[in-house]
C-alpha cells in the first residue's frame, strides 16, 4: 500500500489479507500507509473494496487523513473526505501548540473539523 502497488493489493486482498492489520510501534494500517504517500488508487480501493475503516486512528489518534493533509497529497485528501474521512481534535491541538500556523489554518477551514470536540 505505501508503495502504490495497486496490482499487489489486490492479490494479497484477494489472498485474505487483513486490510485491518497495523504495526507494532505506530499502529498504521494499509490505508495509513497509503495515505501518507498519496496513493489515491489504493486509498480508493481499500476502502470501496475491503473492510478498511476509513478513520482507522493509529498512535497518537493519527488518521490516514491527516497523514494526506500532513504530507499534501491533495487529491488523496479530496477522496478521503468524500468517504467520510474524520479529523480528529488532537490534530488541531497539536497545530497550535506547535505554532504551525499554515496547519492550523487549513484545519480552521475545514468544515469537517469540529473546535468543540
């Protein structure tokens, strides 16, 4: 999934691969992994084809969503967002507390962000 390799997804899917399954030390899923790296093709297909939550929350309530937006992959933000990806409140926290205002900024204009959660 990091590497974008649709073709191979979709063999170890069709292998029973566990789409849900995550790293020891940071709990990313597949869709984490593809996520950050901006591959939108496998994005779309873990979660229109498999049993991938699409706001699957790794360590520290990291979402493939903010990884996107972390890593300004438009287009994979975009298409997250059109399936309900969340953000979650730690994100706009950690913005602030770490005076990154462009962040911060783009998290503000979010109409999925909710400041009061």
């Amino acid at each position: 999934a990091a590497q974008g390799n649709l073709h191979v997804v979709k063999i170890l899917c069709k292998s029973k691969a566990n789409v849900r399954a995550s790293t020891a030390r940071w709990r990313y899923t597949p869709l984490h992994f593809a996520a950050e790296n901006g591959n939108s093709e496998v994005v779309k297909f873990l979660i229109t084809q498999t049993a991938t939550e699409v706001n699957a929350t790794a360590n520290l309530q990291i979402t493939p969503l903010s990884l996107a937006r972390e890593n300004d992959h438009r287009e994979t933000v975009r298409l997250l967002e059109n399936f309900n990806a969340r953000i979650k409140f730690t994100e706009l926290h950690h913005a602030a507390a770490t005076n990154d205002h462009e962040e911060l900024t783009q998290l503000l204009q979010d109409p999925l962000v909710n400041v009061n959660e």
